[in-house]
C-alpha cells in the first residue's frame, strides 16, 4: 500500500500548522506577573510600557528575544491585553480650581 492508497494514516493528516509557540504556559504567566508590577519595578525610568520595554522583560526572564511585533503578538493574543495610552491630562486635575485661577489672573 503506497501514500495514495489511503487507509487510516491518509486520514490523520498532517498534524499541527505553524511553529510551536516559544514560550510555554508557564513563561507567559511569570511574564505577566512581571509586567504588572510595572516598568519602574523592572528598572525603567517612567510608569510606560513600550515594546522594546516588554521585549527587553521577555528576554530577561526567559532568553527568548523578540522584536516589536512579535512582542505583540504576545501581549494580545497570548496575555489578552490591548493597546492603552496614558490620559493627556493629570488624573489629580482640579477643574475648579483652574477656572478660579483663570478668572483671578485675567483680572489683575
């Protein structure tokens, strides 16, 4: 019986498409603990994560090294996470005292 005979072998297929991912369960689960704990914990001057920077955590902790892309395909597919920018402006912002500023300084 040659290839094109078929039979129970034919059937099976030709088992999993693509690479088999580099990082296991276990690596994606101490990456995400790490990155909670934000990029001033890990070393990095501001409270921003970017690529390079989570590449740079990835690599650290598993020796794996990824370029900008591949870093996200992780953080979305693999941690479930989307892209997020920092608010403009200042969370401890007080309106009314802006406006009271404004109105003090305008007069004089």
């Amino acid at each position: 019986m040659d290839q094109t005979d078929g039979g129970s072998e034919a059937s099976e297929g030709a088992g999993r498409a693509g690479r088999w991912p580099r990082l296991d369960d276990t690596q994606i689960a101490a990456i995400r603990d790490e990155l909670l704990k934000g990029p001033q914990a890990n070393g990095f001057a501001t409270g921003v994560w970017t690529l390079g920077r989570v590449a740079i955590v990835i690599e650290r902790l598993t020796g794996v090294t990824y370029g900008p892309t591949q870093t996200w395909t992780i953080l979305r597919t693999r941690l479930g996470w989307s892209r997020q920018r920092p608010a403009r402006r200042a969370v401890e912002r007080d309106e009314d005292a802006i406006v009271a500023w404004r109105e003090n300084e305008c007069r004089g």
